[in-house]
C-alpha cells in the first residue's frame, strides 16, 4: 500500500535526472561530463535531505500516534523550519566550495566553468528540493503516500516539458545551455513544492503559522535529528563512494566522466524497488 506509490515516485525522481542527462548529451560531451561531476555533490545533499525526511516521519509518527493534532502541527512546522535552515547553509557552502570540491573529482579548465554554470542555479533552488521531501515525509507520517507520487509525477512532466525548451530556445525564450537544464529542474520541483505545501497547509491543517517557542524548536529538532542524523551518515556514504570514483575516472579525460555518468543515472533504476520498501 505504501511502497508501490513511493515506487512511481521514485521513478519520476529519477527519470527528472534521466531526462536532464538526454538533454545536455545533445550539448556535447564536455557538457555532460560537467553534469556527470555534479552528480556527486548533489547526491550528497540529496541524501542529507532523505535523512531529514526520515527522521521527520518517524517523529511526526510517534506524534500523530499520540493524537495530538496541535503537537502534529507544531512538530511538521518545526521539521520544515530545519529544513530551510539546511538550505541556507547548504547553498552558503556550495557556492563558497564548490570551485576547490569539482577541482578535487576532476573537473579541468574546460568543464569547470560548464559545471560552476550548473551548480549555482542549483544550489539556488536547492530549497525546492529539501523542503518538499521533508514535507513528503509528514504526509507519510499521516499515511498519505499519493499525494507525494502525484508531486513526484507533475514534477517529473514539468521537467520533460522545459529541459528542451531551456536549453535549446523556442517560443521566445533564449537557449541557455547546461543552465537551462538547472532551471528546468528548480522549475519543476517549485512546481513540487507548491503541491505539497498547500496540501500540508490547507488540506491536512499540519502547518502552523504560529511564530514558534525556542524550547518547543529545540524539542522537535532533538526528536527528528535523533532519528535523521544516523540516517544521514548511513545516506552519504554512496555518494561518498561516487565522489572517489568520479575522481579516479576523470583521469581519463571528459569522455570517460560522460560515460561514467550515464551508467550512473541508468544504475539509480535499480535502487527503486529497496528505496520504496525502505521508505
């Protein structure tokens, strides 16, 4: 029941990267090996992401189990406050970093710059992508797994729809490259974004516009961060891993950081069945 529409879902988080990676390819090949690099970075951080989701589930669970809907929406308000607050130094770091971070997997004179073009649109709406996975985790806390599949889906159409549009021009917008297939995708998740908060908000009343008490934050952060920080260390490991070898494939020159990045992209389908079981 919960983890077949967690399974689309899944799959539509995935294909928005297929998709992204298809277009770009048809740039040249120094493009795609800029976004092969980036992969690692943002497996990073979207792993540190699916921590915090964790961690919010299980806290709101406990929460909702106890039947107290004012906590309810105290601890959901709490977890997407975190959750801003994980974008802010997220993307403070990621522009500060980035630069020495793509020297260290590789990146040479030529697909730095296509890369850093990448990465500072996307840590920009990095917010698009950790808040709406927090919220995920609340609706699924509550037993809401559809609505998170829906997100997933429109997100997933939104992105197919303007990666070819950005990139490449038309119907008056101009070509913008490997930074069109950034904006596509913060495009897209607002679009994912704005599907789960107003669920959160005016459908299930989880969302408290209440300026919150320190102590009750302090509370609710213990409780979720209990759970998502061993989560989080579990989590980046992967992309870890991915960021050595990215390293020693670059070696090999901008060819084989394509080619390793489409394996990549092919390889993260297998992981759908264990991720949406897990989840």
């Amino acid at each position: 029941q919960f983890a077949i529409p967690m399974g689309f879902g899944l799959i539509c988080m995935i294909l928005v990267n297929v998709i992204d990676t298809y277009w770009v390819s048809k740039l040249g090949t120094k493009e795609l090996a800029a976004m092969s690099l980036s992969f690692p970075v943002i497996g990073f951080i979207t792993n540190i992401s699916f921590g915090l989701m964790i961690g919010a589930t299980t806290a709101l669970s406990r929460t909702i189990g106890a039947g107290d809907q004012n906590a309810v929406r105290k601890m959901t308000t709490h977890a997407m406050i975190l959750g801003l607050i994980v974008v802010f130094l997220v993307t403070a770091m990621g522009l500060l970093l980035q630069e020495s971070v793509f020297k260290l997997l590789g990146a040479d004179d030529e697909t730095l710059p296509l890369v850093i073009d990448y990465m500072n649109i996307w840590f920009i709406g990095s917010i698009f992508l950790i808040v709406p996975l927090i919220g995920n985790g609340a609706l699924r806390a509550s037993g809401d797994s559809k609505t998170p599949m829906v997100m997933m889906i429109c997100s997933a159409l939104a992105n197919a729809a303007l990666d070819p549009l950005f990139i490449f021009g038309g119907f008056g917008i101009e070509p913008m490259g490997i930074k069109g297939a950034a904006h596509a995708t913060n495009v897209a998740r607002f679009v994912g974004l704005c599907i789960i908060f107003g669920t959160l908000l005016y459908r299930d009343k989880m969302i408290d516009l209440v300026m919150p008490k320190l102590n009750e934050l302090k509370a609710s952060w213990q409780s979720i961060l209990s759970v998502g920080i061993p989560a989080i260390i579990s989590n980046i490991m992967g992309p870890l891993a991915t960021a050595l070898l990215t390293s020693m494939v670059a070696v090999y020159g901008p060819e084989a950081i394509a080619a390793y990045g489409i394996g990549a992209r092919v390889d993260a389908l297998l992981l759908i069945i264990p991720g949406a079981l897990t989840g």
